[in-house]
C-alpha cells in the first residue's frame, strides 16, 4: 500500500531512467512501517535491490532485476530464492585452483582465508569434491539472471 504526500511510480518516463518511485511507504496491518517515504530513482543499467533482513527491500517492491534498459527476472524474494535454490556451493580450496574454478563456474564472492581461497559458486552439481550446498541470497539471483541474460556483471552485451 503506497501512502505519502502524493506516492507516484514512473516506468521509463524519463531518458536513462527505468524506474522511479517518489515517497513509497508500506504501513502493515496494526500500523507497523517497514518502509517510509522512500524516494528511489533507478537508471538505465543492471540493478537489484539487496539490504540486510529486515531492511524493507520485499516491501518496498516485488524485486525486480532491470539489464539492458529490460526486465529480466521479477517475483517476490522468495520466488527469486527458489530459482537458484540447489545451485549455490562454497568451497575452500588452495589459491592455485581457485583461477581454474573461476573460469569455469559462476562466481560471486571470493575470500581469502588461512585454508585457501573461499569461493561462493553457481552451479548444477557440486563444483569440486569440498563444496558444501549453501541456502541462496539475493546476490546469487542476481548473478544467475546476469549469465542467463548473456550479460556481464556490468550489464554490457
């Protein structure tokens, strides 16, 4: 429910920009806010909405990933989630074979730590014989709609 002085949403009204919202908030049954007077202007590029739980990012807006001046994946967190769900491994392994995995699998963090390098990967099957299935995040989404849509992280062709 969008509340405020005049709450208004543009779809690619304006030249290089694909969304914008003017003074959205979300008032819950019993009166509790969990988004308030948001004004939020997204431009032309790859965009996903991620905060931390609680922030108000579901309220806000059925998550949309925009790539390429289009729409590529919409639904609620929980629809998103379920697209990669079964698909998201981390590994730990040496730093000599972390280029290797990097070239062959989706990828979206790397870290290094005192036993390697820890890779959180996309992919069908697991990785390598040390990857452990991790619950998805938005991120991961992210990541799977970009390669689905034959872009780079970026958004280019």
């Amino acid at each position: 429910m969008a509340r405020g002085r005049e709450a208004a949403a543009g779809f690619g009204d304006k030249a290089g920009v694909m969304l914008e919202l003017i003074d959205i908030s979300k008032v819950h049954r019993g009166g509790n806010r969990s988004v308030d007077t948001v004004t939020l202007r997204l431009e032309t590029g790859l965009l996903g909405l991620l905060g931390p739980n609680g922030a108000g990012k579901s309220s806000l807006m059925r998550i949309a990933v925009l790539a390429g001046g289009r729409l590529r994946a919409h639904g609620t967190a929980g629809e998103l989630l379920r697209t990669v769900n079964g698909r998201v491994w981390e590994a730990t392994v040496p730093p000599e074979r972390a280029a290797a995995l990097q070239a062959r699998h989706l990828v979206g963090r790397t870290a290094r730590t005192q036993e390697g390098v820890r890779l959180r990967l996309l992919a069908p099957e697991p990785p390598t014989a040390e990857a452990r299935p991790v619950r998805p995040d938005l991120e991961d989404v992210y990541l799977a709609v970009v390669e689905q849509a034959g872009l780079d992280r970026a958004g280019a062709r």
